[in-house]
C-alpha cells in the first residue's frame, strides 16, 4: 500500500500552519475562553464577591448605560479614532521615507537602522508613561511658537483637537515608527531591482519609478502596517478608552462600573476597531480586474509617451554628434 | 448521689464562669487553635511604616502564640485592582484597608461588625462619631484605621510683625476670625487665614457628630451650619483676608507664578494636615525666615472636629471574624497599636503623622510627653479639650459620589463666591439631591 504523498501546495500550507501554531495555542489556551467570559458578563451585572464571582443578568442594559448614562466614554472613543486617522497618516507616510532613506547603500546604514528601532523598546515599557509625564515627547518650540493656539483659533474644536493633540505628542507618533518601518524595509527589499533598471531604460525618473513600481508593490505591506500601527495604537497603555475601560472593571455602585459594564465597553470598542480596520483593508485593496485594465492601459500610454520622448532625444543627441 | 452532685456542681460553677469571661471581654473567646490571618495595609513605601507593621505583627502574635500572621503585599497605586484580583481568586485578606468602603459593601467585601464595635469594650475608646458617621444602611462595615486631624500652622513671625498675641490652645471659630481680621493685610500681601475648608470643618464644629455636607451616618444636612460655612469662606477671600492671590499677584509679589503662599510665609493661620509639618519646620522656614507652631483647629459649640480617616475592613469571607476584629484592633485603632506604633516611629526618628482614632488618654498622653515643643499645642489641645474627632465621610457616606459631582458640576461654591447665587436659596436644591443620592446608593448597595 502506498503511503499518501503530501504535495507541494499542502506542504507550504502546513509549514504556514507550524508558524501559525505557536499563536493559536496560546490563543486558545488563554483567550479564547476570557473572549467569550466577556460577551457574557457584558449582559450581565457582575459582582468580584469575596466568595468568588457573582453574576445577574442584565440583558442590554450595560450597553444602554454607555450609550445614554456615561458621561465619558463616547466621547473619549470618538476622540481616539479622530486621532488614530491623523497618526495613522503621519506614522505610514514618515516610515515610509524612512525606510526608503534606510534602503539606500549608504555607509553605517545597519546603526542607522538599529537606532530608529531602539525607541519601540522604550514604547512597549512603562518608561514610557514616565517620559510623556516629564514632557519629553512634546515639541517645546511648538509650544513656544503658539502652534496649538493657531490651531485652535483656525479650525473648528472638532478638528483642532486632533491636530493639535498630534503636534504635541509628534515624537511620541514618530517614536511609533520602528516596526512599521521594518516592514516597509521588507518589502523594498523584495522588489526586483531590474524593474527599476528597465524603467530608466524606458526613461522613468525616481518620481515616476516611486509612483508606479515602488508604492503598488509595497501595497500589502502599507495594508499591514496600516493594521499594526492601528492595533498598537488601540492597545498602548496611554490610550484613554483603555484607560477608561480598565478603571471601570474596579469601580462599582454609584460610580458606574464594575466587570459588565467594562465588557461591554470592550466589545463597543472592538466592534469599532473592527469597522475601522475593515475600512482600511478596503482602501488598500487591490483593485478590480477592469480597474487594473484601465490603469495598464494608462501606464501603457505613459510609457509609449516616454517611448516617443527618448526615441526624439537620441534622435537630436545623434544629429549633433553626426554634425560635430 | 454525691458524685452527681459534684459533677453538677462543677457544670453549674463552669457554666457560670462563661458569661463571666464573655462580659470580660465582651466578645466570644479566641480560637486555641492555630490558624494564619493575612493583613493588607498601604502606605508601605513610606518611612517607617514597614518596620511599624513588622512591630505590630510581632506584638499581636506574642500576645496571641497559636495566632500566625502574614502580611499581603499590594501595590497602593493599583489597590482596588489588587484586592478585586485576590477576591476573584478567593483570597481576599482577612484584614484590609479599603479607600471606599461603599464599594467594599457593593462587592460584598465587608463583613457587618456592628456587633463586635458594640460588644467589644475598647471600642468605646473610639471617638464617638468615628462609629456613628461611618454607618452605612444603620451598620457598620469599616473601622477608623488611623486618622489625619487637620492642623492649624501658626506663623508666629506674622504675629509678632502686627503685635498680636498667639490664641490659647482652647480657641473658638469666633477667636480665629477676630485674628484673621487683626493679621490680614492685603496691602502687603500678608493675610489672616488660608485654605478656607469651612464647609468640610463647620459641620462637626457646630453640630458635633457631621462630617462634609452634614453627614451624620443617614443624611447629608444642608442646613444653617452649612449655610454660614459657605458665607464665610466667600466672605474670607472676596475681603482679601483669606489668600487668594491670582497668578500675575504671585508672579509680582513671590516672582513665581505657580508659588504657594502659605509657603512663602504670607498666610498667619493656614490650615493643614499633618504630612505638611515637616516642611513648615524645615524647608519654609529656612525660605522664608518664619517660625511656626501647631495648633488644634479652633472649637465650635459641637465641639467636633474632621479628620482623614484610613478605614478597613474585614473580609465576608473570612474564617476566622472574631480572631480577624481582634488582628484589625492590634494592627490599626486599638490604644495597644496606636502606642507601638509611636514608640516605633521615635524609635526610628520619625514623627508620627498617622494619629490615633482612640480618646485613650494613655496613647494621647504618649504623645504629648514626646511631642517637639513646636507640635506640643497641638497635641495638649486634642488631649484637654474633649474635642470628638468626625471621619471624613467622603470615603465612606454614600451618594457621595453623587453629591459631590452635583456640586462640583454646578460650581455652587464658585457661584456663591461670586455673588451669583446665595446659599440659603441653594440649600433646599442640594438637600432634595443630597437625599435621593443616599436612597438610590443605598438601595443598589444593600437592596433597600
């Protein structure tokens, strides 16, 4: 009898499950029953007694109160995301240069490199808080200089905020950059330096190589970065809505809390997360088929008309040199 | 027949040393068994406090061998998260310290010890409102730890200057404003009075057994006291007889914005909780040039007094309550604690900040007999003048967390500091709150 042979696409496939196993054990080792604790005690009202928990049922109610009794919560959560789209920018476009700057064969770029990954160290402690207390992530000149009074006086308070919530922490946001950075720096590192080489045959400059060949095949990675930056900062110990939530799991009576309530506050806040992170994937999607035809045909023009510019340019080189 | 008679003898003898023992005590007679009790207490990063729990500890268990004690660790910053995460595992201390203790009812932390501070005869010690006030629903389910009485720093530098003499150590409300009119001169930026807490201290001045909006162990009272208390703080400061310098006024007069004036030695009467003292001996003297003494606050009718209290509470889930009350009384507010723990802290050289919560004058005399000569009017004040300490209710009173954000929100002393509204017309507003607040927080604690 013959053994059953495993074929080449199922081998990847299981060597992708091996990578994938480490996260699924402790994932259902330690998540997996807290995840669905917490949906249940988000409909119930729930006591830490000292003789063990004790649960009544509330039904919606600790949705409700979020929604219509908390004073805080929503605003804070809509005051995260507002933000999360302004850091999300700022952090994408500069590691993205950074990374690009890194990639470039400069002398010292390993120190380069390990030196702009050195402050997510920092980050993922609690030297962190300590910093943000002492002030050393704010700008002093944008204080010094009156930008969030400009701000302010400029644009509406729902805009303002933001913005000027991200000038003060601009450090803090840059210090954020490491491993999206990394990221990046794996995907241009994979991208086939021959690409670049035919394009300048064909006459495209570094803009035009950058817009057509380096920012399409680092789509999948602004998509993930876009995911982990988004994550990261949903999870950081500075986030109110974290904050709020945690600080609520231990108050009770008057004071609005206790277990329920800060689980439904987490499942509000994860089903937004959830929308938000929906909302990206679809805008880096790649495009439809007939979207992808439109745009060939487009970069097919671009490069007849670069065609078309070399082939006059060498014609003209070639007439003064046969005139010399 | 004579054997029986014997043996009924003895049972009749035995049966009557019983009650004998009980009212001795009072209580039940400790376990012989031995058994481990846990404690949980914060302030250990403090100086001296580790050594004053390791004091204590050694001194409960030489007077109780079979008794084991071991002390939990939690770190303060995170407290109701470190025992909410013990509770879920079922290892709530036996003994613990709790900055809310309507939360520990709420979470069915607490056990109800009505009965033992009413049949333990050293908890008569207690200073009568500590118990009262600190009902919740008619029981009691915390007891005062330790307390922080508030202070009177008397810069006596700002007396001599306007040739006023120093009050004696039994001075009224009446004296102290009679003072802060003759020291008060805003023209200098000097001034009679700082940190007006009127409202927090009136209503055990004058009405004896109240802490903060009237709290009495039912209701908040926001009645007369409250009414004057509220007229006078605003009357203080819109006279520039309290301090009350703006940040320009600083920045002129101290070259500092963010300067603190009672530090700067403008304030002649500044009030203040004890934790304060040891930088009005050092820092702000040497600063200022000042010298300052420590004065008991002045005397109302009531002849009460607020004062911070640590409270604790003893776990529902203990095995052990009886044994657990007695551990709570030798680690915290009994007299045999407050005195170690004096010793402890002159052993050491440190002052005692945490107070006891026993008229005891044994452990009040202690602290005269040892006290600096700048601190000794305050302590022959408490100890002479029958003053009955109140505990700060917010950490105990329900519907505080109500009222006061009510209050807060509606800015009612800024309005009526202003001029904006009066607080007689007010008073029946926050009193309707006051009331709907304990009946609602009640009702979600205790089902009522």
């Amino acid at each position: 009898m013959k053994k059953p042979r495993i074929g080449l696409v199922n081998r990847r496939e299981m060597k992708g499950y091996l990578f994938l196993l480490p996260w699924l054990v402790g994932f259902v080792c330690f998540f997996a029953v807290p995840l669905v604790q917490s949906v249940w005690y988000s409909m119930h009202d729930v006591k830490v007694t000292a003789n063990g928990l004790k649960l009544s049922w509330a039904g919606w109610e600790n949705y409700r109160y979020i929604f219509q009794s908390d004073t805080v919560f929503i605003e804070q959560l809509s005051g995260f995301f507002a933000d999360a789209i302004l850091r999300l920018a700022v952090i994408l476009v500069f590691s993205l240069v950074i990374a690009m700057m890194l990639n470039q064969p400069i002398r010292g770029k390993g120190v380069f490199r390990t030196l702009f990954f050195l402050p997510i160290i920092v980050v993922s402690g609690p030297v962190l808080e300590r910093l943000v207390s002492e002030g050393a992530t704010t700008v002093p000149l944008i204080e010094t200089y009156g930008v969030n009074g400009i701000i302010e006086a400029v644009l509406p308070p729902m805009m303002a905020r933001p913005l000027s919530g991200l000038f003060s922490q601009l450090i803090l946001v840059l210090w954020y950059c490491g491993v999206p950075i990394l990221i990046y720096m794996t995907g241009l590192q994979k991208i086939d330096g021959t690409i670049y080489e035919a394009s300048m045959i064909d006459g495209a400059n570094g803009w035009i190589s950058f817009w057509k060949i380096t920012l399409p095949a680092l789509r999948p990675m602004i998509l993930i970065n876009g995911v982990y930056t988004l994550v990261f900062l949903a999870t950081t110990g500075l986030n109110e809505v974290m904050a709020t939530i945690n600080d609520r799991m231990f108050r009770t009576g008057e004071q609005g809390g206790g277990y329920g309530i800060a689980s439904a506050m987490a499942w509000v806040y994860a089903i937004c997360l959830g929308i938000a992170l929906l909302a990206l994937m679809l805008l880096t999607k790649e495009r439809k088929a007939r979207q992808v035809a439109i745009q060939k045909s487009r970069e097919q023009v671009e490069l007849e008309r670069l065609h078309a510019q070399r082939a006059r340019g060498m014609k003209r080189r070639g007439g003064k040199r046969h005139g010399r | 027949m004579k054997k029986l008679l014997s043996m009924a003898m003895a049972m009749l003898m035995l049966l009557a040393l019983v009650p004998a023992l009980a009212e001795e005590s009072g209580l039940p007679p400790m376990t012989t068994e031995n058994i481990t009790l846990t404690v949980a207490h914060w302030g250990q990063a403090e100086a001296g406090e580790p050594e004053v729990i390791e004091a204590l500890i050694t001194q409960f268990e030489e007077a109780y061998p079979n008794i084991n004690v071991e002390f939990v660790s939690i770190d303060q910053a995170t407290w109701d998260q470190g025992l909410t995460n013990l509770a879920s595992e079922g290892k709530l201390p036996d003994v613990f310290w709790v900055f809310n203790v309507p939360n520990a009812v709420a979470n069915e932390w607490a056990l109800d010890i009505t009965y033992y501070m009413e049949n333990d005869p050293d908890a008569k010690e207690l200073y009568p409102a500590m118990v009262s006030a600190s009902k919740i629903g008619g029981k009691n389910y915390s007891y005062p730890a330790v307390m922080f009485p508030h202070m009177m720093f008397m810069n006596v530098t700002l007396f001599e200057q306007y040739n006023v003499e120093l009050p004696p150590v039994d001075w009224t409300w009446d004296d102290y404003f009679e003072l802060a009119d003759e020291l008060s001169h805003p023209e200098e930026y000097n001034f009679g009075v700082s940190n007006p807490l009127y409202t927090d201290l009136f209503p055990a001045a004058y009405n004896g057994n109240q802490g903060k909006f009237g709290w009495d162990g039912e209701k908040y009272n926001f009645d007369e006291v409250w009414i004057e208390a509220v007229e006078k703080r605003a009357e203080v400061i819109n006279n520039k007889i309290c301090e009350w310098m703006t940040e320009e006024e600083k920045e002129t007069v101290l070259g500092d914005p963010a300067a603190w004036p009672p530090g700067k030695g403008r304030s002649a009467m500044h009030i203040d909780w004890p934790w304060t003292q040891a930088m009005f001996k050092t820092t702000v003297p040497q600063e200022t040039g000042c010298e300052f003494v420590f004065y008991p606050l002045p005397l109302g009718d009531g002849m009460g007094e607020l004062a911070l209290v640590d409270n604790g509470v003893i776990s529902a889930s203990t095995a052990y309550p009886r044994e657990a009350w007695e551990l709570a009384k030798w680690m915290s507010w009994g007299p045999m604690a407050a005195l170690k723990r004096q010793e402890t802290y002159r052993s050491l050289g440190y002052p005692v900040s945490r107070m006891p919560v026993v008229s005891t004058p044994e452990v009040w005399q202690d602290l005269v007999e040892n006290a600096e000569e700048d601190t000794k009017p305050f302590f022959e004040g408490v100890m002479n003048r029958g003053v009955n300490f109140v505990p700060s209710n917010w950490p105990i009173a329900p519907g505080w967390g109500t009222l006061e954000t009510y209050y807060n929100t509606n800015d009612i002393d800024g309005k009526i500091l202003r001029g904006e509204i009066s607080a007689a017309d007010v008073a029946g507003e926050l009193q309707a709150v006051a009331d709907q607040a304990v009946t609602d927080h009640l009702a979600t604690l205790l089902g009522e």
